[in-house]
C-alpha cells in the first residue's frame, strides 16, 4: 500500500520533497499585432492568457509601411519592451522598424529564426511571416521572446549608435 504524502500541495508518494523554488518574473510589456486576423495567433494568445502571459494586442490601421513606423516607435518611445508582428511581409517590416533608432526588428518564419534574432541582436521587434505558421509556433514564439531578457550585445549597440549618428550628420548636410 502508497501513502501519498502532500507537501506544500504536491503529491509525494510518501517522501518529503523540497519546497519548489519559484523564480519570480520580471514584468515585461510586450505587444503582438496582425496585418490580418490570424485564428491561429487569436488561440495562441489566448492559450497563453490562461497560463498568465498577458499579451497587449496593436490593430493595424492604414498602410503596412505606416503601420510598421507606428509600432516601430511603440517601442523606441519605450511604451513596450517589444512586439512580435504577425504579417505578410517581414522583410518590409523590419527594414522599416530597423530606420527607427533603438529597434532591432528581424524578419522571422520559424521558432529557430526567433530564437537567434532574441540571442544575438536581442531583437525588440520580430516580423514573423504569416500565413503557415502552426498554433504551435506561434505559441512558442511569443513564449520564447516574452522569457528573453538579453539586452544589446555592447559591442552590437556600439556599432549601431556610431551608424545612427553618422546618418544624423549625413542628413544635416
């Protein structure tokens, strides 16, 4: 015969288990929106609701390249920590957000792709290419970039501030 032993509300089968350390998070505010309505982001968004990851919806309005610039200064005006966009086009998306200074967008069609762009540029804007993605995907996509909290690489920022500053100098001309 088992016992089953509860030990700070978990089953133990009778042995005393260590309290379960929970690392609290650390508030990130991160955005999601859709050139389109995407079902299959609705569900992830929600599904991910449930588990208490709150995501802020953007509803495009106008032209996808003054869509692109509005969001792009959501988060260089730092109202977000970053948005994912779900859309058509990545490529045009982030070659817009990427004029406005402080975002690092990348185009992305695959968790793999957003794994790299939050590791190396620490993206703060993901262009995910639609539609084809699963709900699976997508979920872990969201997941994945709401849990990044790299900053910049230092010497990544470094360069980038010297290029901003020289376009700045270009254009007083």
């Amino acid at each position: 015969m088992h016992t089953v032993t509860l030990t700070n509300g978990h089953a133990t089968n009778g042995r005393l288990m260590p309290a379960r350390r929970v690392t609290p998070l650390v508030a990130s505010r991160w955005a999601y929106g859709q050139d389109r309505p995407f079902a299959m982001v609705g569900a992830a968004v929600q599904t991910l609701a449930r588990s208490g990851e709150a995501w802020n919806p953007l509803h495009a309005a106008g032209s996808a390249v003054a869509w692109v610039v509005t969001v792009a200064e959501l988060v260089a005006n730092g109202e977000y920590d970053g948005i994912v966009l779900f859309c058509e086009d990545p490529a045009m998306a982030a070659l817009v957000a990427n004029q406005t200074p402080g975002v690092r967008a990348a185009a992305v069609s695959n968790v793999n792709q957003a794994a790299r762009a939050t590791l190396t540029i620490a993206a703060n804007l993901l262009a995910v290419e639609m539609p084809g993605r699963t709900f699976f995907e997508i979920r872990h996509i969201l997941h994945l970039v709401r849990e990044s909290r790299l900053g910049c690489p230092a010497e990544l920022a470094s360069v980038l501030s010297e290029r901003d500053h020289d376009a700045n100098r270009r254009s007083d001309r």
